[in-house]
C-alpha cells in the first residue's frame, strides 16, 4: 500500500505590530495554498485588538476562519506577550522590548513543543518556523526542535543590507559621532548598495544611542538570520536588483513582493486591521479623479499638536481635497482634540478626517490622486500598486531609507521638508508639485512605469512568483 505524503506543518509568528502582521498573513495564506498545514501565532494583544476592530467577542474569534472555508488549512492560536492586556506597551516600548527579547522565547518554545505534540498522523510534526527578522531567537528555536527556519523580512532589500552589514557600518565608524557628528557623509562600501548618505540610514543606525534596545534587537535578529535555512524579502526583484544580487551571494534571498497583492489571496477576505475601518467610499466617490490627496503616517508613528497644525494649514492653503487618518493616539495618549481650533468648520467638504480606514480602498480609488506618507514599507509597496505618487514624509526605523528610494533612486515621490521642522507654506508647495500642472503628469507616468514592475512581477511567470515557486520547491526539497 502506498502512504499518502504527509502535507509539511509550518508554525508561523508574526511580529506584533500591524505592518509587519499584514505581510505575515499574507505568506501564510500563500503557504497554505501551495499545500502546507499552518499554525499561525498570534500574541494575544494582537488578537484582542482584531477581535476589538472586528467587534467580535475575543473567544470565538478566528482570524482564517474565512480562509478554511477555501480549504486553507490553517489553525489560528494565541500566545502570551508576558504583560495584562492593559498595560501601555507604547509608553513602556523599553520594558516591552526588554521582555519580547528576554522572556518570549521561552514562550514560543513552549508553543511549539505543545504544537508537535498535539499533531497525529497523517500529518507529520510541524518542520518548519517562520518567524520574522526582527525576531531574536528563531534560529536558535529552530535548531533546538531540528525543525527549518524560514526568515521573514517585512522591508525593503537596501534595510536589510544595512542591517546585515552591521559590522562593515562600524568598522567605519559611522556610529561614532566624535568622528563625523552630524555632517552628512556618503557609504559606498556596502555591498550591492552603490551609495547612501548618512542621513539617510535608518533612525536606529543614525542614532543608535537614542533607542539602545532597537539597535540591541536588530544586532541579535541578524545574527540569527545569518543562520536561517532561507530568506524571504517582501521585496521586487526589478526595484532592487543590485542589492538583492549582492544578498544572494551570501545568503539565498528570494525577492517575493508584494507579498499583500497575491491574486488568489482575493479569494479569501480577511481582516487583517487592528483598528476597525472607516467607509470612505461615498466620499471619495463625489470626488473628481486625482483630487484627493490621502495622508496617513502608518500604524506607529508619533507626531505632536504644532506638526500636525503645520500640516492642517497646508493642506487649507492647497485647496486640495483630503482624506486624513488621524489615529487617536497620533500625539501619544488619546488627547482627542489635536487639530488646530474650528479646523473642521472651516474644511466643510475640502476634507475627511478619519481614525483609521481601508487604505488599499482609498489608495485604490480613481479620486485619490496623491499620498502624503510616513513612508512605511506596506505602504510604499501599496501606493506604487495603485500608482499614486508620494509625498515624503519619514518619521522613524527604515522610513527615512524607504524616502531614498521612492525620491531619489525611483524619483515616484517627492520630499517635505525633509530634515526640518515642517512649514505650511512648504506643505503647501509640495501639494502643487506633486498634484497640479506638468510636474505632476510626469510623476503620474513615472510611477506607473514603476507599478507596471509590480503588477509584472506577480504574474505568473513574474519575478515575484517564480522565486516564491523557487523557493516552495527548494523547501520541500529539504522536507522530503
Ligand atoms: N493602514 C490601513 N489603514 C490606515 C492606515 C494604514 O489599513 O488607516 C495599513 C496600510 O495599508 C499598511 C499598514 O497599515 O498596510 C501600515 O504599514 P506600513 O508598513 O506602511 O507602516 P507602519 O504602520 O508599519 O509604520
């Protein structure tokens, strides 16, 4: 009698922040549709905050529900994070991060122990973890249970370059501030990235001693994914080739973005937000084409009450329409009135002020015309989808780096004020730019040039597919 080959078992565990648990979704569900069991982990903070966005109760939420019903077969469980489901984990970031570095591990361990446990024929125990870069420990877990480690990065290619030559970057002393402070240098000795100025490295790395716990993360994620059996880039091959063919040389890295835009992922529709979603449809939908501008700066990014002014005065002075995500925690805390006084009578219908909404919905509507950005990765990848232009706007981590490639290397986006204090007027001017007369068109053309890159590298024979098939079938060849 022949056996049935068993379907290979991967644990998979997100990182817990939003733009990093989207893409992890996304990856399970392309897992699982190329016929993989998945046990997806989530911390049950994160889970809380789906359920909350979901209004479901937390017991009987079931994040692939939905999915299973497309015969996916994944199993969704929760784990612990180590604090109340009320303590401050923004506020207390270092006492968190401490603890996801310290503690976790041992969590995840027993995770995973109980998921080989729990497994009976004919499947066989969970072979593979994937888990994410920013993760200090899935190596050594992996090698623990003899189990592959798959390493999962959420950001561009050229961050992670930086990040894995860590040592190189010291070497040449470019955290020392006694020797080159705040001057602007250039690195050029990174491999498969040309050139980069200092300013433009990620915040961790322009200032490590601002956040030591960041750099500390980073330093032991790279060590482990030094050791990971594979690599997985939520990257596009055509936009970074030169870095990722440096990458290659050390380490296989499959180039497997935009991970979020997978066509057979449209089957199944799951709700991937941790804040409920504002409709802007009808709204946008009594708009002319390319008029709106959409601003929003992500998930985590912090701004304060005269920033924000700046920014409202601007956009009245362009006159443009606007739908903006203000997140109620947007200056720390939930101060509720952060807008300048009577900013709202006065934009009438010029603009939506939303707390959180669909943003593929919004990026994706025939109005929205422009997107002022904090320049997350996921964000970046969606605007390039839907080919509207940028305006640039980076806070922290890899923004600043992400800013390099969307307006100097892709030239799809333009700066705000870039390293100073932001102005009104200048807000003002970059709207014009980006949105009104031949600037704008040529912008237009060139980002859909760019997005033509994207949409090429998911078909079926793209860049983006044929790696992700690579990469199945290299991994089945280490499970067989
Ligand atoms: N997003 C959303 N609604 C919003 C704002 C953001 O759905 O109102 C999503 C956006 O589509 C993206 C993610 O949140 O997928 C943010 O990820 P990104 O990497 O851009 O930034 P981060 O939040 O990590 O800083």
């Amino acid at each position: 009698m022949q056996m049935e080959h068993p379907k290979p078992h991967a644990i998979v565990i997100p990182y817990p922040y939003q733009g990093h648990v989207t893409p992890m979704i996304n990856l399970a569900i392309r897992l699982a549709s190329r016929g993989f069991t998945i046990t997806f982990v989530q911390t049950e903070f994160i889970h809380q905050f789906m359920c909350k966005a979901q209004n479901l109760p937390a017991a009987s939420f079931d994040l692939f529900a939905e999915a299973r019903k497309s015969d996916l077969d994944i199993r969704y469980t929760t784990i612990s994070d180590g604090f109340p489901l009320d303590f401050d984990r923004d506020l207390n970031f270092n006492e968190y991060w401490e603890s996801m570095f310290r503690d976790f591990p041992d969590r995840v361990d027993e995770i995973v122990v109980k998921t080989m446990e729990a497994d009976v024929l004919p499947e066989t125990p969970p072979f593979l973890l994937v888990a994410d870069t920013f993760y200090t420990w899935p190596a050594t877990i992996a090698k623990k249970h003899n189990m592959v480690n798959v390493s999962f990065w959420t950001e561009p290619a050229i961050v992670f370059s930086l990040n894995y030559h860590l040592e190189l970057l010291r070497q040449n002393g470019f955290s020392d501030k006694t020797q080159h402070g705040n001057a602007e240098n250039y690195i050029n000795y990174i491999p498969g990235i040309q050139s980069i100025s200092t300013r433009d490295l990620m915040t961790y790395l322009q200032d490590p001693e601002a956040i030591p716990m960041l750099i500390k993360i980073v330093e032991k994620g790279f060590e482990q994914v030094k050791k990971a059996d594979f690599i997985l880039c939520n990257t596009v091959e055509e936009l970074e080739l030169e870095t990722l063919s440096a990458l290659n040389q050390k380490h296989p890295t499959y180039a497997i973005g935009p991970i979020n835009f997978y066509t057979d992922l449209t089957k199944t529709s799951i709700a991937k937000s941790l804040w409920s979603e504002s409709d802007c449809t009808q709204w946008l939908n009594s708009k002319p084409s390319g008029s709106v501008l959409y601003v929003s700066f992500g998930s985590i990014a912090e701004s304060n009450k005269e920033e924000i002014g700046e920014l409202a005065h601007g956009l009245l002075i362009s006159e443009v329409y606007f739908v903006w995500v203000l997140r109620p925690d947007i200056i720390g805390g939930q101060e509720s009135d952060v807008l300048p006084e009577g900013f709202k009578d006065v934009i009438k219908n010029k603009g939506l002020i939303v707390p959180w909404c669909n943003q593929n919905m919004v990026l994706s509507s025939p109005a929205t015309g422009g997107f002022l950005t904090h320049c997350g990765w996921n964000s970046i990848l969606e605007s390039i989808w839907y080919g509207v232009p940028m305006i640039c706007y980076p806070f922290l981590v890899d923004q600043p780096t992400n800013r390099k490639l969307v307006v100097d290397d892709w030239k799809i986006g333009v700066d705000l004020c870039e390293g100073e204090q932001v102005r009104r007027e200048e807000v003002a001017n970059q709207i014009d730019i980006l949105m009104k007369g031949e600037n704008s068109v040529q912008m237009k053309q060139k980002i859909q040039k760019v997005s033509k890159k994207l949409h090429d590298s998911m078909d079926a024979e793209g860049s983006s597919c044929t790696n992700f098939d690579r990469f199945v079938v290299d991994l089945k060849a280490k499970f067989c």
